[in-house]
C-alpha cells in the first residue's frame, strides 16, 4: 500500500495542531463508519450543510 502525504500549513502552531486533531477525528469516524454498517445509514449526502 502506498502512503497518503498531506501537507498542511498554517501561520501559528496551535492552527496546525487543531488541523491535525481535526484530520485524526475525521479519520476515526470514516472508520468507524466503514467497521458498523449501521452508522453508514446516518449520513447519506456527500457534504454537510
């Protein structure tokens, strides 16, 4: 399996930490998501309004 890079930039080190908390959240939900069919039901659209 190839890596994903992401880069990400800020101009303060708290707006890349909270960049970074927010992409490891993120994460964890898809995968949950993926583990529990269940949850997959709760949101069909492709973006949140």
């Amino acid at each position: 399996d190839r890596k994903l890079y992401l880069q990400i930039v800020s101009l303060t080190e708290r707006g890349l930490q909270l960049a970074k908390e927010e992409i490891a959240r993120l994460i964890k939900e898809e995968m949950m998501k993926m583990q529990n069919p269940a949850l997959q039901l709760v949101n069909h659209g492709r973006y949140k309004v």
